[in-house]
C-alpha cells in the first residue's frame, strides 16, 4: 500500500525482513521514499545487532534521502536529526524523562525507547544515498529477557497507547523540517537541540566503549560535525567519532568498582 505524506511516499508492508533492507534493493527510489512495516523478520540494529520488532507494537521505518553532499562530515547531524525528532515527537505527546544518548538513541527514563540504523550507499559522493532506519518501541507491554532491563516503550513508560500512523506522521514531518534546516547548512542548530534534550551532552561522567580502548570522562559537548567531545580522566579532550556511550554513577568510585547505568 502506497500513502502520501509529502514531502514522503510511504510504501506500507505488513511484514518485511529490514526495512532498511527494502529499502536498500529499491535501487531507482526517489528522494523521500519511507518504508514501513507493521512487523520485522530481520531488523539490524547498530554494530550487528538484532532489533526487537513485534507486530503491531512499534514503528519500524526507513526514509531514503539524497544528500547531495561532497563531504561526509556533514552526515553525522542527518543521524542526530532523527534522534532529535523522535525525542521531540515523545515530548510533545507528554513524555516526561526523553533523554538522548549519544550519538542516536532515545530513551525515557534511562531505557532505549528508540534507535537509528543510518546507512549510506553511494557510488560516488554526489550519488549518496542515505538510508534512515528508526525503529520506536511504542505499544510493546513487555521485551524478552535480555532486553527488558534496557529497552523500554511507550506504553511502560505512560501506562497508555499511542497510534503507530498518527506518530509516524508526525514524527516524518519533523523529520522533514529539520532536513530542510540541515540543507540550509545550519547543522549547528540540529546539534543545538540535540544539545538540549540531552542529559549526555555536557558534563556527564561516561565510560566509552571503542574499537579497542574504554575511556572515562566527563563529556564536553559536541562538535558542529556531531562528534563527542570527552575529557578524559587524566586531562586530555579527545573527540569521539564513533563508540558506545555509558553512563557512570556520579557516585561511583572508580577504585573499587565502575557502576554503569
Ligand atoms: C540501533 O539503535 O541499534 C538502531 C536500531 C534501528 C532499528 C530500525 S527499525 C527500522 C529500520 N530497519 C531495520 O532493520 N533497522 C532500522
């Protein structure tokens, strides 16, 4: 099924392995094509994982953009942005503790509400396509063991129901406000506001989990690409480009023994 939502043309599956997948194989997709799926098979999460996608309780979406752009630091924010609208899209609906972990994860009260799956496919720099998978836990009433203790949705956080299609909606027009923002080449606002809806942004005691090292520090802000700044125990202000972030107790005593949250 085929829904219009300008600037997107959704294409609606009830089930679907990835939708970034679908996505992915639509090789001659104009810009804005939005795939959705009630249900996924195969949903990819970031670094391998797999992303828990039951029927019916979660938006599962990808939306393919055209960039246009010859530099790929400029990419990063596009990421962001989507973290951003689906933080804006929950507080709206009166979510309170909408807190974004760096770079792309949303969560309310301290659990994964929401992920970004950004993947680019390109043959050349001005033929980028940039595929955004989200994926929002919405009506999900319980996760399987293993999940429970990090992930979270909607409805276990408010005790309520949310309309899967009215939160797309409304979550792609944010969307397409901020990438209209982004094209304007002012990302320094994207990452302003994901400054301010994140508790991870500044001052924040984290450990950082990288290819082949863990750092703890206080983190510093973001860079106008959407990089972390990290000063690290010890003194030295490193920029992160790519890790996954914790949280540490502000109470934890390195010494004995690191609380993660
Ligand atoms: C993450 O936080 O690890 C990213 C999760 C991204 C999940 C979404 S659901 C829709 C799209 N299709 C996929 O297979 N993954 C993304």
């Amino acid at each position: 099924m085929i829904i219009h939502r300008p600037p997107f043309t959704i294409h609606h599956f009830a089930t679907l392995g990835s939708t970034n997948d679908q996505l992915k194989a639509m090789d001659a997709a104009p810009e804005f094509t939005c795939v959705v799926a009630d249900e996924q098979t195969a949903g990819r999460g970031r670094r391998a994982r797999a992303w828990y996608s039951s029927p019916g309780d979660g938006l599962y979406l990808s939306i393919l953009l055209l960039p246009r752009s010859d530099s790929a630091s400029k990419l990063p924010p596009l990421g962001l942005m989507a973290s951003v609208a689906v933080a804006e899209t929950l507080v709206e609906r009166g979510v309170a503790g909408v807190d974004i972990k760096w770079p792309n994860d949303t969560l309310i009260n301290g659990r994964k509400v929401s992920g970004v799956l950004a993947e680019a496919v390109s043959s050349g720099p001005e033929s980028l396509r940039l595929i955004l998978g989200v994926g929002v836990n919405l009506n999900h009433r319980s996760f399987p063991p293993g999940l429970s203790e990090t992930a979270t949705s909607f409805a276990i956080e408010t005790g309520g129901r949310v309309d899967v299609e009215e939160f797309r909606d409304r979550l792609l027009e944010k969307i397409a406000q901020w990438y209209v923002v982004w094209r304007r080449g002012v990302s320094t606002s994207i990452i302003d506001r994901w400054q301010r809806l994140s508790t991870y942004a500044r001052g924040q005691r984290v450990v950082v989990t990288l290819e082949d090292e863990k750092l703890t520090g206080v983190t510093d802000g973001l860079t106008e690409t959407g990089a972390l700044r990290l000063a690290v125990d010890g003194g030295a202000l490193r920029t992160i480009l790519a890790g996954e972030v914790a949280k540490l107790r502000k109470d934890a005593d390195p010494s004995v023994r690191q609380s993660y949250v």
